[in-house]
C-alpha cells in the first residue's frame, strides 16, 4: 500500500497563511463561496507568475486530498513536483500551463510524478523530461485512475508512462503526443503498463523517435477516433498491444511512414498474452502504409481477431495470420479522399467506400471520428455504413 505523505510543520503553517487564497468548492453562486480554513472541505489554489503560490510544485506541497489546482497559463522552467493527493484537478487556465523539465526531475523519472489515486490533468503541457535512466516521462503515473484532457506531451523520453496497477482506469481525450522517445526503442509517445483499461479518443499521437506511437498493456483497451501518423519519424508500430487484452481500435486514421522501423501498423500479442481475453476488433479504421511492405494488422497465433470495414492504402497484406475473420475491408488509391497529402482522410464523392460497409455488434461500432486539430465528433448513422475512419456526409 502507497505510504500518504506526512506534511511537516511549516508547509501545514504555509497552508494555513495560504487560506485567504483559496475557495471551498461549493455548488451554487461562487460568489456565496465561504473563505477556506486549513483542512475544511476542499479548496481551490490559484498558481502563477505573480501569485502566492508562483509554481505548481509550491501548490503539490500545500493541496490536500479533493482539491484543485488551476495554473495560470504561463511558461514554467524547472519546476518539476510529485503529487501524493487523492481526487486531485489540476487544470491550466487561460490556455495550456506550459512545464519545461530544464534537466530536472522529480525523482529522477518526471516532471510529475502522480502517486495519488484519481487524478485529473487539463491544459497542460510537459515538454523536455530527460532522466539517466533513459525514461523520463511528461507525466510518471503511479496511483490508481488518472484522466488527461487537452493536454500536450512533446519531445521528452516518455510522454506519459505508467505503472501496472490492476485497478486503474486511464483516459486520455483531445489530447497530442509528438516527438517523445529516447530513440532506443523503448521509449514511446504514450506507454501504459498493465492497469485494468486505457481509453484514448479525439487525440493525435505522431512523430515518435524510435519506439511506438501507442503501447499499452492494458486489461482493456478502447482506442476510437483518433490521429496517429508517423510523419517522417522512424517510429515502430503505430499501436502496440502486447500483451493482447479485450480491444477496440476504430474509427482512428492510422498513417505508418516511410521510415518506420517496423512494418506493422498494429500489433496484437507480439510478446505473450497475459491472462484473460484475446479478442481485438478492429473496425472502421483508415489505414495509410508509406512504406513499400507492411502488414495493416499483425496478430500472435491464437489471436481471436475480428476486422471489419477498414480501408487500406499502399502495400502490404490486412493481416499475417490465416483464418481470421475479415469482412468487408478493401484497398483504396489516395486519391478517394479529400485531401490525403494535408492529412485530409474524409471521403469523396463517388467513393467505392461509401455504403460498402457490414454491421458489426454496438459495443464495437466506431462511435468517434477524429477533428483536427485535435478532437472528436459522434459518428453520424447514415444508411448504411461507409468503409473507414469518415462517415460521408449526406
């Protein structure tokens, strides 16, 4: 069991002066909000060039568990924290909170360490996380449960990296990962351990220097509606399940470039399946292969695979293994969509792909497409389904 922190006597007096500054969370008028006393309720702490707490560190040593914590939109150099709260909301204001690592650490692994249970991060940035281990991550997840929105994670080790808690539940939402990885393989834009589930949506994932675009080792995963595109970067696989897990990828437009290292775009139980299900759909993506080979979907023996209504650009085969059961997924030329060069993946009229598509179960529909620049909108029901991550509009 995670030890709680122990406040010491000066920051319990710091959190006492600090009180004036804070508001207790109440529903109703804000303008009726009782002044905070120290520990009564929870409170909101105002963070910034300027103010009392001028860092979002100075705030993670003062807030207690159910607080929240809005960092004013200002660059920060250096300043890096561990959070051991429960139930926190940190959350940028005015635009995204912009952390810059500037060589340091919080414990030698990230610019945040999050050791408490549930937390929720919104409009911030990490940029710059480098660590003599090699995996220096935007956010070091440790605790139970952890929910990103609007977030940016760029050009550090690891964008977000997490431990293998069984009852976690990871949400990541219209939120960017770009040019994370250390160029040693090992490193990724987002890498999740094995938590119970990770749910990624309206979110673009791209540029990984050497390793993954997505890894996760979750129980679970519901991967919809999202971006994920190599550029000109020598990522290996766009998505990674390794360990298998019960899985939706739909809905995403899935871009393998010319230089990645490997010549899947996803892959399912390259390294062993862990205890529980096999079954991956894959269901409605747009997949873009700009390499000369490649397989759209590598699957380990014993895989209990089902994909469906994906269209497939560029060389390579739908999937490498025999007797998997694939409906309706078919090859397509760029120029059947809007504008492919700009990353423009809508279809146009007069699509072979229009109306082409089967139903599959609801659980495994792609509920999401992707907005740029990062984004997601419902999936409009049309008639009968179209092929690919766009639903054409009538």
């Amino acid at each position: 069991m995670r030890a709680k922190r122990t406040v010491t006597a000066p920051v319990t007096a710091l959190a006492t002066a600090l009180a004036c500054t804070a508001t207790v969370a109440v529903s109703g008028n804000p303008a009726t909000a009782a002044p905070a006393l120290a520990r009564a309720g929870t409170r909101t702490w105002h963070v910034g060039p300027g103010r009392t707490l001028a860092t979002p560190s100075a705030a993670a040593a003062v807030a207690h568990d159910g607080d929240t914590v809005l960092i004013d939109a200002a660059t920060y150099v250096g300043d890096v924290a561990t959070w051991t709260q429960d139930d926190l909301t940190l959350r940028g204001v005015g635009g995204r909170a912009r952390l810059r690592a500037g060589g340091r650490s919080a414990q030698g692994k990230a610019i945040w360490v999050i050791a408490g249970d549930h937390t929720r991060v919104d409009r911030v940035d990490f940029s710059g996380a480098a660590v003599r281990d090699g995996n220096g991550a935007g956010i070091r997840q440790e605790g139970v449960g952890l929910t990103v929105t609007r977030s940016w994670f760029h050009d550090n080790q690891d964008g977000i990296l997490t431990g293998a808690a069984p009852g976690s539940d990871v949400v990541v939402r219209r939120s960017r990962f770009f040019r994370n990885g250390a160029g040693d393989g090992y490193t990724h834009n987002l890498y999740v351990g094995g938590v119970r589930s990770l749910t990624v949506t309206g979110s673009y994932l791209g540029l990984a220097d050497a390793g993954h675009e997505l890894k996760s080792r979750a129980a679970r995963n519901t991967i919809v509606g999202n971006l994920i595109t190599d550029g000109d970067a020598t990522a290996s696989y766009s998505i990674d399940l390794p360990n298998g897990g019960r899985s939706l990828v739909a809905g995403n437009v899935i871009v393998q470039g010319p230089h990645s290292e490997n010549s899947a775009l996803v892959s399912y139980g390259a390294e062993g399946f862990a205890p529980g299900s096999r079954e991956l759909w894959v269901v409605n993506n747009t997949f873009v292969n700009r390499r000369t080979t490649g397989t759209f979907v590598r699957l380990a023996s014993g895989s209990h695979a089902q994909l469906r209504n994906n269209l497939l650009v560029g060389r390579g085969d739908l999937t490498n293994l025999a007797g998997i059961s694939a409906r309706a997924n078919r090859r397509v030329g760029s120029g059947r969509f809007v504008d492919p060069r700009a990353g423009d993946f809508r279809l146009r009229s007069g699509s072979p792909a229009i109306d082409r598509g089967v139903r599959v179960p609801r659980r495994w529909r792609a509920r999401w497409e992707f907005v740029r620049p990062v984004g997601q909108v419902r999936r409009p029901v049309a008639g009968r389904i179209d092929l690919g991550a766009y639903e054409r509009r009538r």
